[in-house]
C-alpha cells in the first residue's frame, strides 16, 4: 500500500502531462474506450494506452469489461482527494488575505472605525 504522499506524488506527476490532463478532461464528459481517447491526438494508441496506465496507476482512472470493450472511467473519489489537499492550503491563503484585507480597511478608514 502507498502512503498518502506517494499516492498525490503520482497523481500531481500524471496530471503533469497535458495529454494525460486532457484524457481526464475527456473522461470527465464519460467513460470512453483507448480508441475513442486517442482520436484528438496524433499519437499511436500504444502511446495512448500508456498514458492511461500512468493515469490508472495514480488511480485517477479505472478500467471496466463491458463484453469485448474495455472502457476507461473516471476516478472522481481520487480527484476530490486532490481537490480536497488542494483546498486545505487554499483556505489558509484565503484567510490570510481576508486579514489583510481588514488591515487595509482599518488603515485606510480617516475616522478609525
């Protein structure tokens, strides 16, 4: 089993692709098959196929057996754990700035009120 850091390093190095983002953006609109994902590009569905083992491998998507289709599928549950890790920094940033925001008023305010 992987720790949580090394499940967000291969997931923050898979995104860090702009075929496999767009993969994700794809899927994001439904399951789709490696044929269907490798239309838009100019890359050999082998390539293709090893994006989506990265991706699957980050658990960001999954793979089902419909009769002879293999369908990719989105994972949302691990892009909401990103989303989530994401949003615990974010909300310290905006805090932050909701306290500057605050000082500038009061420093800005003639009266002090």
């Amino acid at each position: 089993m992987i720790s949580n850091s090394e499940a967000l390093d291969l997931a923050f190095m898979a995104l860090a692709d702009p075929v496999r983002r767009s993969i994700i953006a794809r899927l994001s609109r439904g399951p789709a098959t490696v044929n269907e994902l490798a239309e838009p590009f100019e890359i050999s569905k082998q390539a293709v196929s090893k994006h989506i083992q990265v991706l699957e491998q980050a658990e960001l998507v999954t793979r089902t057996r419909e009769a002879q289709r293999r369908p990719v599928h989105l994972n949302p549950a691990r892009l909401e754990a990103l989303t989530a890790w994401i949003d615990q920094y974010r909300l310290v940033r905006e805090g932050q700035f909701r306290s500057l925001d605050a000082l500038l008023r009061s420093n800005a305010d003639p009266s002090g009120d």
